[in-house]
C-alpha cells in the first residue's frame, strides 16, 4: 500500500513522467485492441448472445443501479409526450 501511495505522490508532482506513462498506456492499449480487437469483439458478442432476457436485464440493472428507474420513468413520459405530439398533429392536419 506505501509503495502505491508513494507512487501516486510521485506522479503528482512529476508532470513529465505523467506524459511518459500516459503515453506508454495509450499505445499499450492502442497495440492491445489492434492485435486482439477482433477477438474481444468475438468473445464479448458471443457471451452477450448466449444470455436470456433475464441475465441482460439483472446484469443492466445491477451496472445502472437505481438511475435505471428515472431512465424508465424519462423514456416512458417522453415516448408518451412524442405520441400525443404526434397524435396532435395528425389530428390539425
């Protein structure tokens, strides 16, 4: 845990060794999807498709916590609000 800490002081005060492992990250992860992109795509696909409705919504649930409820409510009264909308104008014209 000291040497952690230590570290994250150290890239506090030092701007340039910041640069320098942002950098090496970037490529790291830029090298790591060009080489195994197609793969992770392949493997993440292949599981999501083999989940039922049941496993996709407890795991949405669980990775949107409680803001999921105020995304049901929003999307409920504004696909309503589009309906009467378009109900309205379909009924002007």
């Amino acid at each position: 845990g000291e040497a952690v800490r230590a570290l994250g002081a150290t890239l506090q005060q030092e701007a340039r060794l910041r640069v320098v492992i942002n950098r090496f990250a970037r490529r790291a992860a830029v090298g790591a999807a060009a080489s195994y992109g197609d793969a992770i795509v392949r493997l993440v696909s292949d599981t999501v498709r083999g989940w039922d409705a049941g496993t996709v919504t407890s795991r949405l649930e669980h990775a949107v916590g409680r803001d999921l409820q105020y995304i049901r409510i929003n999307g409920t009264l504004v696909g309503g609000l589009v309906g009467l909308v378009i109900h309205l104008i379909e009924t002007l014209t």
